[in-house]
C-alpha cells in the first residue's frame, strides 16, 4: 500500500477559505486521523485526497503517483483507487448486501466468479458472510456500515478513506465498532485516513491524529503526544478535559518559574525555562491533579492547595468535583469521596503543568 503526500494543498469555497497550505503525510500502512471540530475542514481535506474536490493549488500524492498538482494533473476519482466509507454509509437499498458490496467490481467489468468469490471474501472479513442475500432495511446500522466497508474493500484499495462512519451508532455500538476496526485494518494493513470530531475515537484508534481548526494543521503526533504534550492551548482544550489556568510568570530556580494567580496566597512552580516571565496560561488535566488526605501529604510535595468542593458528582469509575482555587474553578478527577462543601488538599505536581503563552 502507499503512503500519502498533501503539500500545501488549499481550497476555498465562494472566497471562504477552508484549508490553508495544509500539508500532511500518512504512512504506508498507517492509520492516520484528522481530528476537530466541526467546520475545520476535515471532510474537506478527505474529499479531495479522494477526488471529490479539486483543491484550487497544492500537490496530492500516493506513493510517487501524483494524483493532483495544481491544473496539470487531477486524476477522477475513480482512478484514484481509493475506497470511501461515509457517514450516511450510502448503501443502496434496492440492493442485496452481496450486490451492494460487488457493484464495485460489476463497474470495473470483474468476470461473475471472481466477482463473486471477492464478495464472498470480503464479507467474512468483515464478519457478514451469512447475511449476503439480506437488504439494507433488514439489517442494523452497525452491519449496514460493514456492509459499507465491504463494499469499500471489494476492489483492494490503495487507500482506505472513512469520513465518519460511526456516527449513526449508539454508544456502545460504536465503541465495539472502533474496536472491531481498528483490528480489521491492523490485519489487511491498508493505509487508512479516518475522519472524525470523537476525541475517544482518535486516541483509541490511530497510529497518529492531526489536530485541525479552521483549515490549519495545530498538531501531528501519536494519540499519547497529543494528549499529553499539547502544542497549544486549542489542543489542549480540544482533546480531553483541562483545567486553563492564567497568571504572571517571574523565574525561578533550577529551570522552573514561579506563577502567581489572582486570589491564590503561594505560586505555583512550572516546568519552564529561566527566561519565562509576563503574563502565561497554565493547563493541567483533571485526572493529573493528586489529592491528599489531611494529614498526609508527602514532604516533598509541591504546589499543595487547599479548596473547596463546589459541586461533585459520581460518574461510576470515578467522581468529578469542581473546587474553587482562588478566583477560579478547578476541575479535579479522583477515586476519593468527598461531600459537597467540604476542602479538598490538592497537589498540582510541576510534571502535569503545561505552559503557554497569554491567550
């Protein structure tokens, strides 16, 4: 399978500009996701890996097959070999699932038995094959999605694109789906580029997620990079809950700052250059933030706080309490119970801060 290169591929649509020299590239193999909210232009960028759109500059490439490059190249998109999984899954209700999934090789005049033992193939991978003579309306969302795939996969793609596909999937389906996904592309290695806005779905999933916001690239790397080395306070605050903290930075010892915030008695200490000063953001996640029971906090502990518990509440595996930290509202993540009104002693250890500049 190829791998693939966006370079500085921009698109407008009626003078809004949606993607702005984005660049990118996946891996051979690889499972990439392009991650944000709504309106960032992820479905944008998929569309024209796809041939959907035609970018009005830029270069796509599969490997060293360049597929679009300004107005000198722009392969059809049924050229491009690439297999489309869509959110509303489009598979025709007319059809039998073992002829939504071979329409694909009808096209491309693929003789009836081979046709036919390629559907078959197709449709035990994706764990459909004693449904093959059923229709869409007798099947679940979960299987007409697989149908879908099925039928993306019929003719082997170069790449496996998927614009949100589990968005029509209830909870629990959908987390089952990820999963069953995940392990289907691990095993048939097909590069693959997924779409989506479910930060749960990007971590859980990806070999490496873009962090995307209006039509820029804020942040490539591993899910684990993403979440806990944020290159931004967007990025931040976009995958997972955090805690955004402001206050004035002034240098400490030994590679750390001092920030003072409104309303809070002793500064916090960060892990920043000497040369940090002025006005700074601190972001430190819930889960990251220790409590201590009075009486036992360890000696060498720093920034320890005491606050008090504005409201909890009990989410199964854990309980969710936002305390108040001098002016401000703290989100704490613990196993500790805690009734509503009483203090809270809280560590925020330096390791877990991450520091940016004023908003």
């Amino acid at each position: 399978m190829p791998d693939l290169t966006l370079t500085k591929v921009a698109k407008s649509f009626g003078g809004n500009a949606v993607l702005h020299d984005l660049d990118l590239h996946v891996r051979d193999g690889e499972l990439f996701t392009l991650l944000g909210p709504s309106g960032c232009g992820k479905s944008t960028t998929l569309w024209s890996i796809a041939g959907l759109h035609s970018p009005d500059r830029g270069t796509i490439a599969f490997g060293d097959r360049v597929v679009f490059d300004g107005g000198r190249v722009d392969v059809t998109p049924e050229r491009r070999n690439c297999g489309v999984v869509f959110q509303s899954y489009a598979v025709w209700p007319h059809l039998s699932v073992h002829d939504n999934v071979a329409y694909p090789l009808k096209l491309r005049r693929v003789k009836r038995p081979a046709r036919a033992a390629r559907v078959r193939e197709v449709l035990e991978l994706v764990e459909l094959g004693h449904l093959e003579r059923r229709y869409p309306h007798e099947l679940s969302g979960g299987q007409q999605q697989r149908v879908a795939l099925a039928r993306a996969l019929a003719h082997p793609p170069d790449l496996l694109l998927l614009d949100e596909p589990f968005s029509n999937l209830d909870a629990k389906l959908r987390e089952r789906a990820r999963e069953w996904l995940r392990a289907l592309q691990q095993r048939i290695g097909v590069t693959t580029v997924f779409v989506t806005h479910d930060q749960d779905e990007a971590l859980s999933m990806s070999d490496r997620v873009m962090v995307m916001d209006q039509g820029r690239v804020r942040q490539v790397g591993t899910p684990e990079e993403i979440y806990h080395e944020p290159a931004d306070e967007f990025v931040a605050d976009f995958v997972g809950s955090v805690n955004v903290l402001s206050g004035r930075a002034v240098p400490g010892a030994d590679g750390t700052a001092q920030v003072s915030l409104d309303g809070l008695g002793r500064p916090l200490t960060v892990p920043a250059g000497a040369d940090l000063t002025g006005d700074v953001r601190l972001a430190v996640r819930p889960e990251r933030i220790v409590v201590h029971p009075p009486g036992g906090v360890p000696a060498d502990a720093v920034n320890v706080v005491t606050v008090k518990v504005a409201s909890r509440a009990f989410l199964g595996d854990h309980y969710r309490y936002v305390a108040e930290l001098g002016e401000r509202e703290l989100v704490v993540r613990t196993l500790t119970p805690v009734d509503h009104g009483s203090e809270l002693i809280v560590e925020l250890p330096p390791e877990a801060i991450r520091v940016f500049g004023p908003a």
